[in-house]
C-alpha cells in the first residue's frame, strides 16, 4: 500500500517526543524509554480528557490505547507537532480517523497481535455458557453442592449446534477455526461473502442477511468493530428472531448490543445466558448481569497475554522509530476515502 500524497510523512532530527496513556509491560517501558523523550503513566489511571488534549499540544507521538476517546475536538486542537497517533490495539474506532486524516497525522495500531488470544477467551464463553459452568463454579464456592445428581446442572452439548459468526475477519476465522473441532455448524454474516475456498477450509457458510443469522444460530458471537453501523445492530427486534434458549457471547465491543433488550431476553428466558467480556460503559457493569446465574462476566481480558502485551508494545515502537525516520509506518491506518 503506498503512501498517500496528502498524508506525507517527516523525518525527526532528534527523539521524538512520545506520551503513553496507560502502562505497559517494563521491558516494553524500557525500550519507550531508550529510544524516545518518552513520557510514561505509571500510575496507570486513565487519562482524564483535560489530560490527553495537554498531551497532544505538546507531544510529537501519542500513544493511547482502547481507553482513551480521540475525537475530533481533541484532535483539532491538537499541537502542530503531532504528527502520529500510534495505538495499542488492533481497534480504531475510539479515533476520529477523518479528523485525524484532515490534520495529516498518521494512526497506526497493531493488528493481528491478539488474534487468537481473543479468539480462545471467545470459545472460553462458547463452551462455558451452554454449559453452565459459571452456575457450577458458584455451587462449589457457596458450600451448595449436595453431590451429583442425573438432573443437575444440565445444559447443551456443542456437537451439531449452530455457531452464528458476526464478522468473519481476522479473530472471526480464529474461532471459527477452532469450533470446527467442538462439531459446531459456523455459520457467518460479514460485509463481503468470503471467497469460496476460504468457506471451505472453515466449513462455514454464508448467511446473507444479519436477521437470518441470527435466528439461526444456537450461539451467536460477535466479531466486528463498533461504528454508526454496527452499534446497537443485536437490538430488540433482532435478540427477539433468537432461538429460545440460544445464547449471546460478545468479546468485540460494548455497544454492538442494546444492553437492557438483552438484559430483559436473559431475565425472560428466551436466551440461556451470555458471555461478555465488554460493557457499553465501562468500567461499570449492569448488576443485574452480574447477578445472572449463567452470564460469565469478564473484566475486558481477550487480549490480556503476556505475550500479546508485549508483541503489540514492540509494534508500537516499530511504527514510531518508522515514522520517526521519515518512512511509511507498517501498520498505518487509512480512512475509507483512502483506500
């Protein structure tokens, strides 16, 4: 992919000025620290937003992470210098990737690093919701458990159960990998239909329209970035086309899920239960979600590896020491008019 002509890059004649928002692995800190000017959080509270606009006034390079909202006011009121927004993280939308193509600062962030971190943490959920097994941890931590019975605790086999795919890119195709060997059926609704051979080495297939997909599937995860398209697209409506008893695993985003129309569908009954490892507001969790008996609650950890951490740390810096020298960073993101 070559450069874009209004987006042109500049070479430093000293070590570029860098903040980073939140705290990273200490090697990874370390290298910030010998390769940079580098100002690091290590108390590691987010940023307020009076902090992240002081920063960006007087920063060469930010580097923000899932936490911190970068819109356009922030962006425009950016300091001249700015000239790179290099995330932690494979997602964008928490930038205002136009505001930030109209000021010419590149945005960069690290894809592909935690693919199948997310996507093992996503099948955790697969498997633990028809199961039950938050039900089961809970009945041996109370002191409840009496012994086994024939009638305790049932839930669902996986074997022959449909496994509804929104968005099949890169952690999509990992779990779908991966359920093949559970003897799920994967069904997927994406943007673009895969290309036949692609289909064929997951055995999944394509299902045209959301509504369909979702009144198919048994278990329903969600793999696509939040935008004006994709927020609240599992509304009322949709969690209503759900099977009685299928059940909802979100390891994506937040607010790709009307919060309270699923909350109402898991104290009904209509869906078995959930796993969710993102929240429309985090850091705050609705009680009564936590309170339900089988919705596993996860702190936000589906990319949370040591390995990971630390591969997208030292991609961070990649991008920054490329940009630094007057090059096209690698992982360079470009708006939809520009690609």
């Amino acid at each position: 992919m070559t450069q874009t002509p209004d987006r042109p890059t500049r070479r430093l004649d000293r070590a570029p000025r860098v903040v980073v928002t939140r705290r990273l692995l200490p090697e990874v800190e370390a290298r910030f620290s010998e390769l940079f000017d580098a100002q690091l959080n290590t108390g590691d509270q987010p940023f307020s937003r009076e902090a992240l606009a002081e920063a960006m006034r007087n920063c060469d390079v930010l580097v923000p992470t899932v936490t911190d909202r970068i819109d356009r006011e922030l962006i425009e009121g950016a300091g001249s210098d700015l000239g790179l927004i290099a995330s932690f993280g494979a997602g964008t939308d928490h930038i205002d990737l136009a505001a930030a193509a109209a000021r010419k600062i590149i945005v960069t962030n690290t894809p592909s690093v935690f693919t199948d971190d997310t996507a093992d943490l996503t099948m955790a959920g697969i498997i633990g919701v028809p199961r039950r097994i938050r039900e089961g941890v809970h009945l041996i931590r109370s002191g409840q458990w009496t012994g086994w019975t024939p009638t305790s605790l049932l839930g669902r086999k996986l074997g022959g159960k449909v496994l509804g795919i929104v968005g099949m890119g890169r952690i999509g195709q990992a779990v779908a990998h991966r359920a093949r060997a559970f003897g799920l059926e994967i069904a997927y609704h994406n943007r673009k239909r895969l290309p036949e051979a692609v289909e064929r080495m997951f055995a999944a297939r394509y299902v045209e329209s959301l509504d369909e997909l979702v009144a198919q599937a048994d278990i329903l995860t969600l793999h696509c970035p939040a935008n004006d398209d994709s927020r609240g697209m599992i509304d009322a409506r949709r969690i209503g086309l759900m099977k009685e008893g299928a059940c909802i695993i979100n390891t994506a985003r937040g607010d790709l899920i009307e919060q309270e129309a699923m909350i109402a569908a898991l104290e009904s009954g209509q869906l078995a239960g959930a796993g969710l490892d993102v929240y429309p507001e985090e850091p705050t969790v609705d009680p009564r979600l936590i309170a339900h008996p089988n919705v596993m609650t996860l702190p936000h950890i589906g990319s949370a590896t040591r390995e990971g951490r630390e591969e997208s740390g030292l991609k961070v810096i990649a991008n920054i020491r490329m940009w630094a020298d007057g090059h096209r960073p690698p992982d360079q993101v470009l708006t939809a008019l520009e690609r």
